[in-house]
C-alpha cells in the first residue's frame, strides 16, 4: 500500500460538527476589526495650503486651517456614507466648523494593532451661500450628529461622566 493510499480514510471521513466548530471557533474569536484612531496632522504634515487666515489663489480661494483641528476631530461625523475620506466637525471652544479630510491611512504593524488615519481640515462659515460654504450634505449631517441646533449654532458637548 503506497503512503497516498494509507491515509485516504483519514481525509474522506467527515469531521463530526462539535469537533469542528472546535476548531473554527478559536479562530473566529481571534478576527476581531481592528480599532480605528483619527489623529489630527501636527507639525510637519500640516498642509501649507490652509493658512492663519483665509486667502485667496489662482484657482479659488483657501479656508484657514482651524484654531483647534483635534477637538473638531473628536467630535465629528461622516459626511455622507459613500465617502469615509471626508468628515465634519464642531469645534465647541471657538464654535468652529471644520471639514476634515483624510489624507493617509497606516495600516498596523501587528495583528491586533490601531489602523491610524491622519486628517487635515479647514473652517468653513455656516452662513456662506457660495460654492465656498457648506453644502446640504454637511449642514444634515451636522444636524444629524447633534453637532448643531437647526439654526447652525453649535450645541453643548455632552459632559463627561466620570
């Protein structure tokens, strides 16, 4: 009997379910997504286009980067549910509303570790009508997130219970 023949019996029989799921479960417990950190650019990585102050260019003109880019981070939404590069938020100190947007994911290192995505943002104006300003897109999805009341005013940051 060659060695192919010896072992045919051990592949073709069927694994009985309770040593199979056995098996499989370990491994399902161990998929787990891993968790997403958002971190605002800092130093080197900010953007030079968005500036102190608001500015005009050759092709449009450019908001100013916001006061407090992390806090706007930390609280904010997805703008629409096809495009997980743009996000927009409220920053409660100085009643900014800042457009985020990604511009590099890392991917971890080890199993088990944060993907980290890196934003930058910019301030817009609630009131601003023109191509510039805010979108209806952005103005619900503020509303929706409970990041404004229906006239644009930021509301109250839930407190922290402790």
């Amino acid at each position: 009997m060659g060695k192919r023949n010896r072992n045919r019996h051990l592949r073709d029989a069927a694994v009985p379910p309770q040593v199979e799921s056995a098996l499989v479960k370990p491994v399902a417990e161990l998929a787990h997504p891993p968790r997403v950190r958002r971190e605002y650019h800092v130093g080197d990585e900010q953007r030079p286009k968005h500036r102190e102050k608001d500015r005009n260019l050759a092709m449009g003109s450019a908001s100013r980067a916001p006061a407090n880019g992390q806090a706007a981070l930390d609280r904010s939404v997805q703008i629409k549910s096809t495009n997980e590069r743009r996000r927009i938020g409220v920053d409660h100190d100085t009643g900014e509303i800042v457009i985020l947007d990604r511009h590099r994911r890392i991917e971890p290192q080890n199993p088990g570790g944060d993907v980290v995505e890196i934003y930058h943002g910019h301030v817009r104006d609630w009131n601003d009508t023109s191509a510039d300003g805010l979108n209806d897109d952005m103005r619900n999805a503020l509303k929706r997130g409970g990041l404004v009341d229906k006239k644009g005013r930021p509301t109250p940051p839930p407190k922290d219970t402790e």
